[in-house]
C-alpha cells in the first residue's frame, strides 16, 4: 500500500485521528482534508516523515474538495457538526457537503468511498440533524453508489465529548439532569399508590460504540470488497439507559453526584437559552434526538459481521476518566 492514497476528511476530528493512525500502520499515504491544517499538525507523527499530510479544503466549496480528492483510491467522509452556526448548517454539512464530496471522489477515480453517518439518521426524524444524516446517506449513494455507510451510535473514548463533558459538569455542578420523557409517575402495588416513580424508564436508551472499533470497523469494511454498497450499524455491547450512563461515567471519575429527573419540555425551555452560547451545552434539536432511544435495530448489519467484538464502555471509561479523581475530596460512590 506503500503508493496508495487515502483522503480523508474531518481527519483532526476525534474519530479521525483514530483512524489516520490506523491507515498510517497499514503504509498508506494519508491527506488529511481539513479547515485548519496547522492545527493538524499534531497528526503527523502518527506516520513516517511525509506519510501523513494535512492539507486545507472546504467541504462547501466544489473546487476545495476536488482538489483535496485527486489520486486518492479511498476517500473517508468524517465530516459532522452537532450544531448549526451561520452558513454551517446541517444540509450544508451533512447533505450538501457529503454529496460533494462522493461525486468529487467518484470523478477522481478513487476506488472506494467510506461515509461516517450517525445511528438513527432517519429522513422522518424531528430532529434536522438526524434528518440531514438521511439525506446526506442518499447523496452520496446517488454519486458514488458502491459507497459503504457507517452509523455509529454514541461514541466514546479518551477525546470525547460526551463521557468528558459530563464528568467536567460534575466539577462545577452537584446536579447532573436525566431527561425523562415519562414525567412523574405513581407506583402502585397492586391497586394502591405506594410512591412517586422520579425516573420512569431511565430516560433515551442508548448504545456508546468504541471509538477504537469504529475506526477498526472502517479498516475492516476497506480490507472487503463485499462491504461496497452496504451500511453498518455501531453499536457497543450494551445498552443503557440515559440515567445508568451517568452513573456509569460518575463511578468510572470516582464521583457522587446527585442526578435530578428533567422533563423534556424543561430541556426544551433550557435550550433555547443555551443554543446561543459559543459552544451550546443543549440545543432544541439536540433535545428532540434525546427524546428518540439511539441503539442498533435488530437484524441490521453491524461490528459481528465485519469480525469485530465491541468493547464495553465499563472496561474504557475508567483508563481516561480517572483523571477527574482528587485524592484530597474523593467519596466512592454507593
């Protein structure tokens, strides 16, 4: 593979980085196609002097990605945003863009095309974000239909933003909110009301996939010409729900937090306050994709079938959330 090119863009991301030193191991060239190529630059080492290079593109510009793609034989679509700013909208990133991008592929004569979508892109979805994953799914099977689509669910890891993100609330807050779409609901035993039950089911189900096997799942669908044209669905081992993930992520940083029942229509009102900070904490549609469970259907094409064992979120989360632990203050929690 020593003459082969991978392109890949949004490779600084946090998935990418994963996967750029996966291809490096593997001797492929990589081009890592992104809006900041210095801050890039920490990429570099993860190959040979010259092996990894990133390059500018702009994914909303035909010119930019076309040159970004020439004499690449794999391209990989990494590309995604969590929130709308100005002209990066979700149809301009997710649809457009990833359209772009596979006929610019397509046109270049690359042999294979990999296009990272999200578990639960659904084209009736409520969500926009989740509605322009389906169609970006669609543009880029219209342009390049051997193309093969990935749909991880949560992803965790060490760079996350997710697992990371709660843990660093839980410095400056003593609450964290497990949105319940249930409300506050009686138990009853037998015909008797016996209590109030505060978290109904737990909350959104969801499914965290290790970003280590997504990155190997993209290297396994790129050693099988038999993955072309399909889609995979990635999922972790186990499924969880919202209120078992923040405790899970708690236990693993070593913290007692008291975790607090939130209706959905408060998350809403919280939104649409928090949308407009710099980096959103909740969003509206962010509140509608938590409303919807996030986990693999059954039956459909998934980490088995590409040879991979999941990895469970309880044997990762403590190597890199334990950095959150003080000696000086820590209570194990019950």
């Amino acid at each position: 593979m020593a003459n082969r090119l991978a392109v890949v863009f949004g490779g600084s991301g946090f998935i990418g980085r994963h996967l750029v030193q996966r291809l490096a191991a593997e001797g492929w060239r990589v081009r890592v196609a992104v809006r900041d190529p210095e801050g890039a630059a920490f990429l570099k080492p993860l190959g040979d002097v010259g092996q990894v290079v990133p390059v500018f593109a702009d994914v909303t510009k035909d010119a930019s990605v076309t040159a970004a793609v020439q004499g690449a034989e794999l391209v990989v679509n990494l590309v995604g945003i969590l929130y709308e700013r100005g002209k990066r909208s979700f149809k301009a990133i997710h649809e457009d863009a990833a359209g772009r991008i596979a006929a610019a592929a397509k046109a270049a004569g690359a042999a294979r095309l990999i296009h990272v979508s999200a578990l639960g892109a659904d084209a009736g979805s409520a969500s926009a974000y989740s509605r322009t994953k389906a169609a970006g799914e669609a543009a880029v099977l219209a342009a390049f239909p051997q193309a093969t689509i990935l749909r991880p669910s949560v992803v965790f890891g060490p760079e996350d933003d997710f697992f990371n993100g709660f843990v660093s609330l839980s410095t400056y807050s003593p609450v964290l909110p497990v949105f319940v779409a249930d409300g506050f609901k009686p138990k009853f035993c037998g015909k008797i009301p016996c209590g109030i039950d505060l978290y109904g089911s737990g909350g959104t189900k969801l499914q965290p996939v290790y970003v280590g096997d997504v990155a190997k799942a993209a290297m396994a669908v790129l050693a099988s010409p038999e993955t072309c044209g399909k889609a995979y669905a990635l999922g972790g081992p186990n499924v969880y729900s919202f209120k078992q993930v923040l405790e899970l992520a708690l236990k693993s940083a070593g913290r007692c937090r008291l975790l607090a029942p939130l209706p959905f229509f408060v998350a809403k009102i919280q939104a649409a306050f928090l949308q407009f900070l710099p980096k959103p904490l909740l969003t509206p549609d962010q509140v509608k994709l938590l409303a919807t469970d996030n986990v693999v259907p059954l039956g459909v094409a998934g980490l088995a079938d590409l040879g991979i064992t999941p990895t469970a979120a309880e044997v990762i989360l403590p190597t890199y959330l334990s950095r959150f632990k003080n000696p000086y203050i820590h209570r194990k929690p019950a």
